[in-house]
C-alpha cells in the first residue's frame, strides 16, 4: 500500500513572506549597528537609538532598513523619530520586544512594561506607507493593550502553513502562557495555556522560539529551585506547548540565567549567566545544550567562563544572545566594545568556537540587548523565500497529495484542479538548487528523481506565481 502524505492547504488570507533580509541591519547599544547585507558584518555608527535592553530593527526585501525601535520611540530610515513615534508605552529596561510583519507595508511592535508594570504588553502598528514613504505608527492601533499582567519575555514563530505567527508571551506571576495567532486579519485572542510545573515568578529574562519552531526555552534569574531555565516542545501546527526539563544553574541558585538563543540547525541551545558573589571573585558563563542528547539537562557544557578575581559582582555582563544572517550567534556585553560571537554554533562543545571580543563595535559599547528576531528567517533547513509576497486569496480549500514520502524513485503530486503554470524545485539542505521542473495546465504530476542522492531535501511548489515548500527524505 502507498505512504500517502496528504496536506490540506487552507488558503484564506493574503499572506506576504519575508527572508532573513529582514534582519540584515541591526541597531542596538551606545547607538551602533551592524550591516549583515554583505555577508561580511560591517559596523554602522548612524543610528540615533540608545538601546539598553529592548530593541529591534527591520529591512526591506532589498535589505534597506525600514524602521527601528526601543519600545518607547520609534525611528525611520533617516534615522529620525517619526511624527507620530514617540510615546510608545514599552520601556528601554524590558527585555525584548518584537516587530511582526503583517503585509509589506504593514507591521505589529509590540513591546511591555518594564518588571510588570502597570502598562502590560500591548502594540502599535507601523504603515510604510505613511509619512511621505518613511512610516509611521498608526494614530487608530497606538498602545493598543493585548494583556495587563504581562511579564518581559516575548517570542515569535511561524505556523506550519506560514500563513500566520504564533506570538508567545507570559504572566507576570509566570503560571500562563499567553499564546497568540497573527494573520492578516489582526491578532486573535489568546490561547492561555496553564503552567502545571515548578516554577518561579519573575518578569524578565528572554524567550525564544527554535529556527524550525519545534522548541521553546526561556531563562530565569532567581535564585530559587523553581528558577531554572526550561525547555518546552512546541507544535506550530496547533500552539501545543508541552514541558520538556528543567535546565538547571552549574554552580547554585545565585547563578542568573539571561540571553537564550537555539543553534541555526535548531540542534544546540546556548545560555548566557552571571554569577555575583562577594568573596573569591566573580564570572559570566556561556553553556550549550544538545537537543539531539537523550538526557538534554546533562548535556550541559561550558563553552567559556569570564571571571573577575578581584570584585564580588560582574562589572560588564553577559546579556542576549541573537543568531544573524551570517549564520553566528552574537552575545550582548555591558559596556563593552565588542560583541561575543559563537562563529559554530551548529557543533558541539569547543568546536562551537566562541571568542569572547569576537566583534569590535568601533569604539561604541554593546548594552544588554540585541535586536530580537523571529528566528524562522535564520532556519538553515528552511528554503522558504519569507521576502516574496505570497498572495493566496484566489485559492481555497485547495489539497494537494504528494507521495510516497520518503521516497525512492518517482515522486507523484496530485492537485484536486488544473493550475496554468506549476515550477517545482528541491533543494538541498544547504540550500542549492538541484532539480526543477516546469508544467503547463497540469493537475497530476509524476517526477523522476532517481538521479539525487538519499537525504532530506526540500520541494518548493510555485503555482501561479504562489509558493509552498514541504520536507522530502530520498531514499
């Protein structure tokens, strides 16, 4: 009997895509920057933003940047506060804050109070297309308040279909996480999932959704047995979150947790801590995870240890953790004019190659903060255009049926209706090109793939111009 892989493409708004150029330029810091665009990290000295702890910044399809906030102003691509961009009911101390893209011209901020202030989480929308071409916030949707109990962490992920973004945040008292699904239409009420396992309140620290949004983790900094870090699996299809294990502190409780950031390949997760005491000296330490281990809390290793001898607290902290385009992960030092970069981050152990003054920030100094990112656009294993607008409003209800899967020889798609123009390309998993093939007024199609080699590839079906992308394993 034939493995058939059955998916039902629910097609019922228009829906635009983006690519990790959206996240080519970041600014954050004593007003720095960093230029991704060329591959090749490139120190920016133009921007207007002192960002401490929350900030975030977002590009065109070209790479040009669109806009860039803390979470209480927001500045345009001339690096000026836009007419209708200060105000915002966020704080520079928060821990993150998020820009979701919508449309091409439209986007959610959202941002919260600082420790569970009295503002709560709430958002603002900017329209490109306002001040003359520059942005703008949006005058009907400004500080409109989503929850008034809301804690500091926050993270984003695409759903299954990439036709929306699950938008992950939690209360104050840390018992609920507050789930909610982006599309075109607006945010939809939250789905509120209880907490039924130790843990203890706390407003801040960061959250983070893995690359192919299958894992969630967040840090803790109390020095509590319930203030360990966690690990959840996450399912993008329904916002299932699922506890997975406590990632306990090395040396005791004292040991605050902070930046957190998933490994590009979504197989390694790092976790950035400091360590104040008031006598023999002090130190902030850098972990990896391996999440393909079959005992992920004891696969801790330290990947480095920066001390301080000489003082019973940490002068400069290690704080957030961010993957770049570049395929790295970059560490937040307070005060200092370097960033860490970890340049492997996919390896194990000390192959991961962390270097502590890994990036000089040209004389300017890295605060906390690092712009935070749906991290979907740096997923290696991903072949999805997330730049292309996908418009999918003249199809509905469409199946398509793609088997068998895993496959050996011929691969076969059947669609319920003639298309005009149908290309199909795979992928490799480093993202080459290696088979397409073009069809005209088409609706069953057989595709000899003898000629690739066994492993996981990535099938990107272009109907009309309209793109969806689905796993392959050759065998």
């Amino acid at each position: 009997m034939k493995k058939t892989l059955l998916f039902f493409v629910s097609l019922f708004f228009t829906q635009t895509i983006f690519s990790q150029d959206r996240a080519d330029i970041w600014y954050f810091g004593e007003q720095v920057g960093i230029d991704f665009s060329s591959g090749v990290p490139s120190i920016l000295l133009n921007s207007s933003m002192d960002g401490f702890e929350a900030n975030t910044s977002i590009t065109d399809c070209a790479g040009n940047i669109l806009f860039y906030t803390n979470g209480v102003s927001v500045w345009d691509s001339t690096h000026s506060i836009t007419p209708n961009g200060d105000g915002l009911l966020g704080h520079i101390f928060t821990s993150q804050i998020l820009i979701i893209p919508q449309t091409e011209t439209n986007y959610f901020i959202i941002y919260s109070d600082n420790e569970g202030g009295s503002n709560g989480l709430r958002y603002s929308e900017f329209d490109a297309n306002l001040n003359g071409g520059l942005g703008d916030i949006k005058s009907t949707s400004k500080n409109t308040l989503l929850h008034s109990n809301s804690s500091e962490r926050m993270t984003a992920t695409y759903n299954s279909d990439k036709n929306g973004i699950w938008l992950l945040t939690m209360n104050i008292s840390s018992t609920s996480f507050y789930n909610y699904l982006i599309t075109n239409t607006g945010i939809s009420s939250p789905v509120i999932t209880p907490i039924n396992h130790s843990i203890f309140p706390k407003c801040c620290e960061t959250m983070k959704f893995s690359p192919d949004g299958n894992w969630l983790a967040y840090t803790n900094q109390n020095s509590n047995s319930g203030g360990d870090s966690k690990l959840y699996t996450f399912n993008n299809v329904t916002g299932e979150i699922i506890f997975h294990s406590n990632l306990p502190r090395n040396i005791s409780t004292s040991e605050s947790q902070y930046g957190i950031s998933f490994s590009p390949n979504s197989s390694k997760l790092y976790i950035s801590t400091i360590y104040n005491i008031q006598t023999g000296g002090a130190f902030n330490r850098l972990y990896q995870y391996n999440l393909e281990s079959t005992d992920i809390p004891q696969s801790q290793v330290t990947i480095f240890t920066e001390t301080f001898p000489n003082s019973g607290a940490v002068t400069s902290p290690f704080g957030s953790l961010q993957i770049a385009p570049d395929g790295k992960i970059y560490l937040a030092r307070w005060n200092e004019t370097f960033l860490g970069v970890i340049n492997n981050p996919n390896l194990l152990g000390q192959n991961s190659n962390f270097i502590l003054d890994g990036l000089a920030l040209n004389n300017r100094e890295s605060r906390l903060g690092l712009p935070n990112y749906i991290d979907n656009y740096f997923n290696e294993f991903d072949t999805y255009d997330f730049c292309q607008p996908l418009s999918i409003t003249d199809y509905n209800e469409h199946s398509f049926e793609i088997y068998p899967n895993p496959v050996t020889e011929y691969l076969y798609i059947n669609l319920l209706e003639t298309f005009e123009n149908l290309n199909i390309k795979f992928f490799n998993i480093r993202g080459q090109k290696v088979m397409e093939f073009n069809y005209l007024n088409k609706s069953k199609l057989k595709l000899d793939i003898n000629n690739l080699s066994n492993g996981l590839y990535f099938l990107k079906l272009t109907i009309n111009g309209n793109i969806i992308t689905k796993k392959i394993m050759k065998n």
